[in-house]
C-alpha cells in the first residue's frame, strides 16, 4: 500500500516538475520573441516561427509567415519594443496556450503604429524546442 502510494506521489511530482520546466521555457520564449520584436530581428522571428505560421492581425487578416515577417526584414516595420506583460501559459502535453497583453511602440512606412494588444500564442515543442505555430492580437480599447 505504502509503495502505490510512493510511487503516485512520485509520478506526480515528475509532472509537476515537467510542467514547471516547460512553463519556464515558454515563459523564456515568449521573452526572447518580444526581444526578437524590440530589436527587429526578423532572422530570430523566422526561426522562432513554424515553416506554417500563422498570424490573425488586429483587423482580422490573416498572414502567414513570410507575410508578418517581410516588413521587418525589409525595414518598413520598426519596433521601439514588444513588451508583453499579463502573462498565462497553460501547457497541454507538446502544445502551449500563452494570453498576454502586449503594448508596442512602432512605426509602419514612418507612419506611428502603437498600441495595447491582447494576444494568443499557440506554441507547439517540436525536437524539444519551443516554436510558434499560431498567433493573434486584439486591440485593447
């Protein structure tokens, strides 16, 4: 009795300390994409990203990958910083659900692009690392 009792309180705390330890690596990720974000690196935004990424903008659009990534590599888009705060992750197995609000200071074209966003990441671990398959903003009225 004493051992089942041992033994599920051992596979317990394993899945505790693996959901910690994935919690925290999706935590960093989602650091490490709002620095990609505030320094423009559109390289590290690429790799970050799944091959299939998509992203549904404030206005309802959808871009894929090449799509949110493009005015960044060229220049148009110029992040001052991508701060995300409010932060929930919730980890289902290899899948991760992160809501945050993100508040951006930008420029598009030379033209002021900033704002409060509320924001869904869906994060897929993938070869044991972290990538985004899935994003949107809502704007915060």
């Amino acid at each position: 009795m004493y051992l089942v009792v041992l033994a599920s309180a051992v596979f317990c705390f394993g899945q505790t300390a693996r959901v910690s330890q994935d919690e925290q690596a999706v935590r960093k990720f989602v650091d490490d994409f709002s620095a990609a974000f505030s320094q423009n690196d559109a390289a590290a935004l690429d790799r970050m990203t799944a091959p299939d990424y998509t992203f549904v903008t404030p206005t309802g659009t959808i871009q894929n990958k090449e799509q949110r990534v493009a005015p960044i590599r060229s220049g148009a888009l110029k992040y001052e910083y991508a701060k995300y705060d409010e932060i929930n992750v919730r980890i289902y197995g290899e899948t991760a659900i992160v809501t945050a609000r993100v508040t951006v200071k930008s420029e598009l074209k030379g033209a002021p692009l900033n704002g409060q966003f509320r924001s869904t990441l869906t994060l897929l671990k993938v070869k044991g690392n972290w990538e985004l398959i899935a994003s949107q903003a809502s704007a915060i009225n």
